[in-house]
C-alpha cells in the first residue's frame, strides 16, 4: 500500500464538504417540510445549496489565487472574498424582501456547514488519536 501524498487527506475532505453540506440541507429541508412547509423546506434546502456553493466558489478561488504565484495574490483574495460577501448579503436581502417570514429556514439551511465543519473537526481529532495509538 503507497503513501498518500502530502496533502490528499485534506484535498478528500475539501472536495466532500459541499456534499456534506448539501446533504445534511436536504435531510434537513425533509423534516422542515413535513414540520412547517414545503416552501421552508425549499428555503432549507437553498440556504444549504448556496453555502455548498459558496464553499466550493471559495476554495476553487483560493487555490487558484495561491497556485498562481503573483504578486497581487492578496489583494486578489480580498477582492474574491469581498464580492462573495456582497453575493451573500444579496441573497440574503432578496430572501427577506420575497420571504420575511421565513428567513430564519434559509439561514438554518446556510448554517448547515457550520454543523459540517463541526463533524469534519471531531473526525479529525478521531483519526489523530488513532494515529498515534
């Protein structure tokens, strides 16, 4: 059995967290209907498709950025990372405009990668004790 190379355990974990995002969304989005409503489980489920996308916009755009080597990666970055903000702040605000009602099922959908990071975080830390075990 070969090595991994440097960097392919993080490269897996990165490239599973959108999915991660979307699915807990989706189950999410699932109970939210049969709870509430079909359209808060619409919105669960756009709030989770959106920060799946956003996530993946975000470190495709990085990778990009810090492979490339130039000299104005940094304000580059700052750029990328401000125009995301404002898409953000968009989205949210059309929410609020079309749905005042109901954008707390949105941000509950958006927030599901905090939930995610959580879960890639304590696998992790299981893999680091076994590790050393």
């Amino acid at each position: 059995m070969e090595p991994e190379k440097p960097g392919a355990i993080e490269e897996r974990v990165l490239r599973r967290i959108p999915v991660e995002i979307a699915v807990g969304a989706a189950a999410l989005a699932l109970g939210a209907a049969l709870v509430f409503d079909p359209l808060t489980g619409l919105l669960v489920f756009a709030g989770g498709a959106f920060s799946a996308l956003g996530f993946a916009w975000l470190k495709q755009s990085l990778t990009r950025i810090l492979t490339s080597g130039r000299k104005g990666a940094l304000r580059s970055g700052v750029a990328l990372y401000a125009l995301r903000l404002v898409l953000i702040c968009g989205v949210f605000f059309l929410i609020i405009l079309l749905y005042p009602k109901k954008i707390l099922a949105f941000g509950a959908g958006f927030s599901v990668v905090v939930l995610v990071s959580l879960v890639e975080g304590i696998r992790a830390l299981l893999l680091l004790r076994t590790w050393k075990a």
